[in-house]
C-alpha cells in the first residue's frame, strides 16, 4: 500500500512517500511556522521524484496532534483534501505516538515531550514491547515539574524525545539525574518517515480513519480561546 504522510504539527516540516514498510522517500524542513507556503510543494516535489502521482496513492495520513494549533489544522486540511479530491483512504496518527516510535525499542521508558510553553510540556509515556510501543499513560499538558515526578516513582531509565528537550533538558536532568537520557539529535524532532511506518502498520490492520469525522488532538484550549472565554464570563 502506497501512502503519503503529511507532518507539520510542529515547525519541523515532514512529507514521506512509503510502500508497505518501505520508505520510497522522504523530506523534513525546518521551516519556522510556513506551512501553508510549503507543504504542497513539498507534497508535488516528493511524488516527483518518486515517479508517483496523487492517482497512485492508496491512502494519506498525517499527524493528528497535539502541537501546533495552526500547524496541525494546515495539515489536517491539506490531508483530508488530497484524500477526499482522489478518493483515498485517510490515517491520523497522534503526533506523541510518532515522537516515541523514534526510539522504539530502546530499553526503559520512552517519553516525547512537546514544549507546550507556559513551563508545560504534552506528552504521553511509553515502553516498548515485541510489537512495537505500549501507551502507558493519556495524553496530557502537564507541568515539567510535575511530569519528572511522576517518571521518577517509576525507577527506571528515561529517554527523552521532542522539541520540549531544547527548552527543558536541565530541568529533567537534575530532578532524574542517572534515570535521565536524550535522544540524539538525528532522533529528536518529529519525522513524517517515521510518521509513515506507523501508517503502514494500520493500513494492513484496516485500522482507517473517517474522512468526515477525523478530528485534531489538542489536549487542552488555544490561548485566544481562554481569553475569550474569559471576556465572556466578565461580560
């Protein structure tokens, strides 16, 4: 099965083309919040250079979330449009899951941590089994400090992935201190090749999403959300 996958949940910029469980091609692009400006052009180079057209796709799949608010909603929109104009199957994939399969099969705990801003982080903490990951826990906002108390009780070792390393990497360092390890920089953003293997996996469970129904993971509101909120309970 053919499948195009779409990630710009975060500023990183991810198209991959995969057949099965094999990676035809991929792009990443760092392109600071341009996602309405790149991805279709990202999308028609990569079919290009494959030798695919959108004809030739059995399915689309993108990253559901959390991240970006504008990011994910562009990405969502150019999926479900490519989707429903050639009449192919849709995968959303939450974007934590695709963090953590970065180090599958890395021993101990495996916990993406996406910089939520406000000292928070979104996260979701996993092991790896024979099959791949195991969600142990929600998907969550939660506080950094918070989150490092919670990995600590559990007595074992703790690799990090995710854009919330950067900001937060001394702050889990010295609150863990042995338990704490770091995905290497090759490891650490989100990638759509990596996004493209998990698709593959449901595609051959016939695990497909809605294209009507298909909603994003936010986890918690926008900030023009709560103030407006806020307004109005001032009213």
């Amino acid at each position: 099965m053919i499948i195009l996958s779409i990630d710009s949940s975060t500023p990183v910029a991810g198209i991959a083309v995969s057949d099965g469980m094999q990676l035809r091609g991929e792009i990443t692009l760092n392109t600071k919040n341009t996602h309405s400006e790149k991805l279709m052009p990202l999308v028609q180079q990569l079919l290009e250079e494959t030798d695919l057209t959108v004809k030739d796709l059995d399915a689309v799949a993108v990253t559901q979330g959390p991240g970006s608010f504008t990011g994910l909603r562009i990405g969502m929109a150019t999926a479900k449009g490519l989707a429903q104009g050639a009449g192919k199957q849709l995968i959303a994939v939450p974007t934590l899951d695709c963090l953590a399969y970065n180090l599958v099969h890395y021993p101990g705990i495996i916990c993406p941590i996406m910089n939520a801003q406000k000292k928070q982080v979104y996260t979701a903490i996993y092991r790896s089994t024979n099959d791949g990951l195991e969600r142990l826990s929600d998907y969550q906002a939660i506080a950094v400090e918070q989150l490092a108390e919670q990995l600590k009780a559990l007595n074992e070792d703790v690799w990090f992935v995710g854009d919330g390393v950067a900001a937060f990497a001394d702050v889990f360092a010295e609150l863990l201190g042995a338990y704490c390890h770091f995905a290497g920089g090759h490891q650490i953003l989100p990638r759509a090749g990596t996004l493209a293997m998990l698709a593959a996996k449901r595609a051959e469970a016939q695990q497909f999403d809605d294209l009507y129904q298909a909603e994003l993971i936010y986890i918690r509101k926008s900030e023009a959300e709560v103030q407006w909120e806020a307004r109005q309970q001032n009213q």
